[in-house]
C-alpha cells in the first residue's frame, strides 16, 4: 500500500486528443501519466504543468493532480481498441512505478496489468447514476457497485462494456452525515489541510460538539434550510475528507463504529439520547458503503468518469428561491461554507470533466485562501467572490452522439422573489448554444443527430408528483393572499416566510414549476440549435423511470427520451414507494402546457409517457439504482436499471 495516496488513480475526461487521470496524494509529487496499448507500447503521456509540477497544495498533506496525456506521434488516441495506463513519479530525477506491480494488478481486470478503458467511435453503453449517501437507506449495497461487477463480467468485449459513467449530482451529502462518520472526517480534515479554518463567526468548527451544528447554523443566521444538518460539513478540509472517502477510502479511514468511543468524541450531555438513535439507525446502512469501496475505486480506475454537482454536494435546497440566494449570500458564515463546497466541486468532480474550464485565476483563489493562515479578509472575499460568480461548472464530451452537462444550480434566474426559478437563466441558455455550436463544427455531426443532456433534476419530471408540488403552492398562496389581502401590513410580514417555507418544506425546484424557464429550454432545443430531438439523462429524485415525451410550439413537435436513475444509495421509505408505484399506474402520462396566451410561440404544450419495466410492468422504481443506457445509431433502446435484486429493463420503442 502507497502510504502517499489518498484516492484515485480515477480517470476522468476522455477524447482522442487528451486522456486524464485524477490522483490526490499526502505530499508533493511529480507524476507522470503514460498511455499504452495492449502490447504496452507507449502511445502517449503527460503530467501537471510547470507551475503545479509536484500537485497543486490544497493542504499540507492534501495534493490533487490532474495528470494529461497527449498523444504522441500518431496525433490522436485509437478509437475501439483497449487502452491502458500507468502513472510513474520523478524523485532525484528518476523515474519510479507510482504503486507496485500488485497494486496495479489490484486495479486492473480480467488478465490485464493495468487500468483498462478505450474511446468509441459510437456510444453503445454508458452508465449513470446520482446521490450516493454514505448512511442512506438501500436493501443493497451501494448500486454503484454495479460499475464494477459490469466491468468484471467480461472486461474484453468492447461491445458490452459500458464507455463512460456519468455521475448527475449528490456525489457527496454535505448536509447529511452520518455520525460517526462526521467524527472520523472531522479528524482527518484537520492532519488533510495541518491548520485551523477559522470560519466567519464560529471560529474553528473542530471545537463544534458532534451532531450539534443545525443549532449553529440557524444560531448565526446562515440562510441554510436543511433539516438533516446536524453534522453539516463547513470547511473545506471536511468536505475534502468526505470527497476522500465517497470516491474509494484508499486509507481505509473507519468510522467510529463503537457508541462509547464516539459518545468521547464530543457530544453534549442534551444531544446523546438523540444521537444515539441516529447512530443506531445510520450504522448497517453505512457499513454495507463503506464495505463497498475498494470495488467504487477500482471501478473509477477503469471507466472515463464525469460529474455534475446538485444542491448535496453543496447543502441541500442550494440556490432554490432567490430570497434563500440572498439569505445566505449575506450570511458571513453561509456565504464561506458555499465556497468552500466550490472549492471542493473544483478539486473533485469539476476539474477533471474539462481542465480548460478553469482558468489560473481561479485555481489561484482557491490556493491562495487555504494557504492563508491569517485570516486575511481581502483574500477570504476574493475566495468567495471567484467561487460564487464561476460560470464554468457545465461541460461537453464530443462523443457520437454527443454529451452536454449543464449547470442548473448556479446560472437561475429569479422571476419571482419567493417562488421557484428558472433553472437556467438567459446565459446559461446561450452558454448550452455555444457548446452545441462548438460541437457541431468540431465534429462535423449528422443532422439527425440527438445530444444526451445531463440535467441534475428530470426535464420531463413525474406528472403527479410535480404537479402536486405546483398546484399546491399556488392555491396555497391564492388562500393565504385571501385572507390577508384586508390586512397589508400582516400580508407583507406573514406572505413572503410562508411562501418560502412552502417552497423548501415541498422540495420545490422542478423544470416544470417556472414555465417560462421550461419553455426557454425547449426553444433553445428546437429552435436555436435546430435539434431533431434529444435524451435527456437526470437524478435526484430518489426514484428512478423512463418516459417518452415532446413538446409542441408552433405546429412544430420536439420529441424526446427522460431517462432518470436515483437513488445510487439513498432510496425513499417503502411507504413513499408503494405511493409512487400506485400514482404511476393511475396517471401514467403527464402534460404542460400554456394556451391562453398572446404573441409568437406563446401557445405550447409538452406531454410525456412513462414505460413500464419488461420484467414487471411497473414503471417507477424507489430502491438503489444505477442506470445503464443502451443505444444503437445515436438512439436508445432501452435503459436497464442494475439494482440490489436484478434489473429493470425499459425498452424504448
């Protein structure tokens, strides 16, 4: 075992121009990256640049490496055949393997000696999945196990194996942490970054009593709105440590199994009644994910990974209204544990979809604040102020067809102060052109083609339960106003909390719920990029389905697939399932739509279908889940949902 590792090898963005491999160790090192075929011929290779040659320093013993590798004289990296790779470090200036023969052999499958993936010229199979919380409920293990039994199973046949695994959001729960878990990363964030993080108000968080941070944060006006906070993640060394553990636990950091020694960690004397019962009922759930992840970081070593961060990777109801915007924007305290989050989205997930959407004066900012240990106010606002204004988090993979990821937690557009948003605002919309643009001329596609686009939360959502959602706030608000419309004064007071309670309390941020943000996403689809029709791939709701749909404009219909796998590990109650299941049987189509009303492509509707699964004809499926889409000419055929008691197959006719 490398004692200087700390996660990875996970490769991550793929093309034939650049292949990239994400590694964190404990101290500086100068790593190579080499790309080989299978008689390990070496068909290219690269490392950090100049400036970050021995890692970038997030930490005094925390060191992220993005290593890139550029093809060689054959000028790009060879479509449909298996590739590998291995990492080499410099010390005295002479090159050393990076981990020894069992190690790499430990990562490798099937005969191999190494990490094993290849680049297609035409996507077959991909794998996609989102929120993973390390305590969540399942009947299984982690569903992104999955990955890795799929790659075991026949690791050679370039047909079956999947090409990438697209990760939709919630990677991490920041706002949801298993106790005794929150007692481990609370250490280890300590020796990771080797110095107290004051943060605005509180100080140092370590002196925080364990499961005691909800309090805090409503204590100090934070603006966040989690109810599960109470071992909020706050620095950035705490969310590094999650982000450390989630992706393979290399270390083998444990949680603190025993009730006793975590009872010594530091609870108050009012809290441990409580405590003790989470503790109780978070400790199979996080047992059966931690068991799993030596086969999470293998899998990661063998497959182009990419993630899009959602509101857990973050906080929970992240950027939902603009009134929680403003709440904790002002918030010294909030507005510090929101860029930390960024700044761990960066080193964790963001970086290693594109490298080139993010500039040194980002990454600068970034190093420059946790280098700081003065405190400095200038440096701490400029931290902030780079991480809450990037407008870089969205990428493209220029695969057949190809990926757009897009960021729909920090580009929304409010309308309205206390109601939900637009999920994409005017440039988020123009920032999804240019990328299609890009594509476009870069790869010279078929006009028939349809793009895959991430989008964190369904496009085409559940019909009854989103409907619900809507209706209900707005004949809850037409009563409210009802009744306090004779008094303006209580009105004004009383209205806008309500609303905002409404809209939290609901989970309130759907495409569908800001009509005018639905609509301008479908006319940038139809209209501007002149799409045939696209696949829309989605998470975090905590079940999973298939639907058909279309929208309609203008005498002109726009027809697309919704394929949505959640939960990876956080399924709802079996309660809340059977009450999916039912409602999907009853009312298995949805529609959208606006008729009354004036101008140009004003007059729209959208209408969807859910299909139901070949095995059982039920079309909602609530427990732990990973997607697989299998597609043929750019088109999917079904998408099949590898869970803890088999699959789910929804064929897509």
């Amino acid at each position: 075992m490398n004692s200087d590792i700390l996660a990875g090898p996970i490769l991550r963005r793929t093309t034939p121009n650049r292949i990239c491999v994400w590694i964190a160790t404990s101290k500086p090192m100068g790593l190579t990256l080499t790309i080989m075929d299978e008689a390990e011929s070496v068909l290219g290779s690269g490392c950090m640049e100049l400036r970050h040659s021995q890692g970038i320093k997030l930490g005094e013993q925390l060191y992220v490496h993005l290593l890139q590798a550029r093809a060689g004289t054959i000028g790009s990296f060879p479509k449909d055949k298996m590739l590998f790779y291995r990492v080499d470090y410099s010390e005295e200036g002479i090159q050393r393997p990076f981990m020894d023969d069992t190690e790499w052999l430990d990562l490798a499958y099937g005969s191999y000696s190494y990490p094993s993936f290849f680049i297609p010229s035409e996507l077959k199979r991909l794998l996609h999945g989102s929120c993973r919380k390390p305590h969540g409920q399942s009947s299984g293990q982690d569903a992104l196990i999955s990955a890795h039994r799929l790659i075991k199973s026949n690791p050679e046949n370039l047909d079956e194996r999947p090409a990438l695994l697209l990760m939709n959001g919630d990677q991490i729960y920041a706002d949801d942490v298993a106790v005794s878990l929150a007692a481990t990363l609370r250490t280890k964030a300590h020796e990771l970054v080797g110095h107290p993080e004051a943060l605005p108000l509180i100080g140092n968080p370590d002196n925080i009593p364990l499961h005691d941070r909800k309090d805090i944060l409503d204590h100090f006006d934070s603006g966040f709105t989690s109810q599960e906070s109470y071992n909020h993640l706050f620095s950035f060394g705490e969310y590094a440590a999650m982000y450390l553990y989630s992706l393979g636990n290399y270390q083998q950091w444990e949680p603190v199994w025993d009730w006793d020694r975590l009872k010594d960690a530091g609870i108050k004397q009012e809290e441990q009644e409580l405590c003790e019962e989470a503790y109780a009922e978070q400790k199979e759930f996080l047992s059966r994910f931690h068991n799993a992840l030596p086969m999470i970081r293998k899998s990661l070593a063998n497959i182009p990974t990419y993630m899009l961060f959602d509101d857990h990777d973050v906080t929970d109801d992240w950027n939902i209204t603009h009134c929680w915007y403003d709440n904790v924007r002002d918030s010294d305290l909030g507005r510090r544990i929101v860029s930390n989050a960024l700044a761990a989205c960066w080193a964790f997930q963001s970086w290693g979809n594109d490298p080139d959407n993010f500039d040194k004066d980002t990454i600068w900012s970034i190093e420059q604040y946790l280098r700081d240990e003065t405190n400095d106010p200038a440096i701490g606002e400029r931290f902030d102020l780079y991480m809450w204004k990037h407008r870089g988090w969205g990428f493209s993979i220029p695969t057949t067809p190809p990926v757009i990821a897009v960021d729909s937690r920090t580009q929304r557009q409010y309308d309205v102060y206390n109601m939900p948003a637009r999920l994409m605002d005017r440039y988020g919309i123009d920032w999804l052109r240019v990328e299609w643009s890009k594509l476009v001329t870069d790869k010279n596609l078929a006009q028939d083609v349809w793009p895959i686009v991430i989008t964190a939360t369904p496009v085409l959502g559940f019909d009854p339960i989103e409907g619900l959602q809507n209706k209900s706030l707005r004949i809850t608000k037409l009563i409210l106003q009802a009744i306090f419309k004779r008094i303006p004064l209580v009105s004004n007071l009383l209205l806008a909390p309500l609303d905002r309670a409404l809209i939290n309390g609901l989970d309130i941020e759907s495409w569908s719920a800001n009509k005018k943000g639905y609509k301008a996403l479908f006319d940038a689809l139809q209209l501007h990029m002149n799409l045939p029709g696209c696949i829309f791939l989605s998470g975090d709701v905590h079940y999973a389905f298939t639907s058909k749909g279309s929208f309609e404009c203008d005498g002109k219909v726009f027809p697309c697939v919704q394929l949505t796998s959640s939960a990876m590990h956080n399924m709802p109650s079996e309660t809340n399932q059977k009450f999916l299941q039912k409602l999907s049987e009853i009312i298995p189509r949805g529609s959208l739509r606006v008729w009354l009303a004036l101008g140009w492509r004003k007059r729209w509707s959208s209408h969807s279908q859910l299909i139901g699964s070949k095995e059982n004809g039920q079309a909602i499926y609530g427990d732990g889940n990973i997607g697989l889409v299998v597609l043929s000419s750019g088109k999917p055929l079904y998408h099949q949902l590898l869970t803890g008691d088999g699959t789910r197959t929804y064929v897509i006719e």
